[in-house]
C-alpha cells in the first residue's frame, strides 16, 4: 500500500538517510539551511572546548599529570565533541525533515509492506556473509570475511522486494551506511514498518541477482528449439518501481 508522505507518530528509527535527506532539505530550502547548520557546529564546537578545558582540569593536580596526560584527555575531550557534533547535526536533520515532510515533493509513505531479500542477490549474501564469516574456512574456496567486505566495499545500496497484503510489489533501496541503533538489513523483515521513499526507476526481480549486476547487458538465451518450432522467447519480466528510502521506522497511532 502506497500514501502520501504524512507526519505520524513516529516512536522508532531504524534507518535514516541523512545525507539524502539533507539534500533534499537544501533544494527544497534554496540552500538557506547552511545558516543554521553553521550556527549548530558552532555551538557544538563550544562544547566540545569546554569539555576539553574540564577534563584537563580534572586531572591537573596530579603529580603525574604532564603533557601527554593533558594531550589524552584533550583527545578524549575532542573524540567527545565530534560524537556530540555528529548526534546533533544528526538529529537537527531529522526534526527538520519531520516537521517539513508534509511539504516536501515527490515522497511516498509506503506502510503494510514486508520486505525481503531475493535470492542469490547482493542483499541476500550480505544478510549472510557476516555470520558465515565465523565457520571455518579452511576447506572454502572463499575467503567468507574477505567477501563480506567485498561486498560493503562495492556496494553502498542494496536492494529488498517489498510485497504488500494485496500482491502489490516494489523494490526498495537501502544505504548500508544509514542504518541506525545496531540495525541491519536482516532486521527489517521481522519489523512493522513505514517506509518514507523517493521513486527513481523501475527493475525487474532478476535484474537483482549478482550474476545480472556483473552481466547487466545479458539477456535471455534463445534455443535450438524455438528457432525450429517458431516459438516466441520467454515474455519480459515484470517491472517493479524501485524506491530510494530515505527513513524507515516504527509508528504509533494511538
């Protein structure tokens, strides 16, 4: 089922886009959100120099306490203030995109969607890949660990079927990098979620495997056979609409 992007009662956030969203927020915006995010790193960088003063502080009246102790803590003051920056600009984007989603153009709500993950895709080997990597590989043609990182490496979205409960399909595109609390794409199939989405093409189921990603040119073989009987080449597949997402969550109608 497909709906306009609406403003619900969100409770729980399992994958968000910020940089697409941020974007997205600066087109819509003509570019006037630099502003605010320049005053946001600014009062973040405050922060993180107090911090940086306490905690050397801290430390001071130690007969021990010399340069590199000041450095360390300087540094742990520092880590501390680009985690605080990073959360802050982080969740600024976040409330934006919340409170200006009812005005923003070309979003869809997509709810009562499972998504899963086709088979032989590059999503299906990355839900696997990392569980895989912990058996023992001395009998393996494949280096397990080695592959997972292959995959992360040449791969930042990865695709999911998403099927609704009346037989309507689509397929959804995730960022590797944009899940949040320890979240993965193995979760969202044992999830209830609303999906936020920017349409940006059409594939077909088969187009996901990896054999197709390497081979994006091939296209189905036609026989001996039906050349001699005339017979027509198998029909193309369904085109399903792929969707960017841009969040994905828990929400609450209560």
């Amino acid at each position: 089922m497909v709906r306009r992007a609406q403003n619900k009662h969100l409770v729980k956030v399992v994958y968000f886009d910020e940089e697409s969203v941020s974007d997205l927020l600066d087109i819509s915006a003509g570019g006037k959100e630099t502003s605010s995010k320049d005053q946001t790193k600014e009062r973040t960088a405050e922060v993180e120099a107090n911090a940086s003063a306490k905690a050397a502080a801290k430390f001071n009246w130690l007969p021990f306490f010399g340069g590199s102790m000041e450095a360390g803590a300087a540094a742990s003051a520092s880590a501390l203030g680009r985690s605080i920056l990073n959360r802050t600009l982080s969740n600024t984007i976040l409330t934006d995109y919340l409170g200006k989603l009812k005005d923003l153009k070309g979003i869809e709500r997509l709810i009562g969607m499972k998504v899963t993950a086709s088979k032989d895709s590059a999503a299906w080997m990355k839900m696997y890949t990392p569980y895989m990597a912990m058996m023992k590989t001395d009998d393996l043609p494949v280096n397990l660990a080695a592959l997972d990182h292959a995959l992360e490496s040449a791969k930042g979205y990865y695709e999911l079927i998403a099927e609704g409960g009346e037989g309507e399909s689509c397929i959804l595109r995730f960022n590797i990098q944009a899940f949040r609390n320890n979240y993965g794409l193995v979760d969202l199939g044992r999830m209830n979620l609303v999906f936020h989405g920017v349409r940006v093409g059409r594939a077909s189921v088969s187009s996901l495997t990896m054999q197709a990603e390497m081979s994006p040119d091939s296209s189905p073989e036609i026989t001996a056979h039906q050349i001699v009987h005339g017979e027509e080449a198998s029909p193309r597949e369904v085109q399903l609409e792929v969707y960017d997402v841009l969040l994905a969550g828990v929400e609450y109608d209560g």
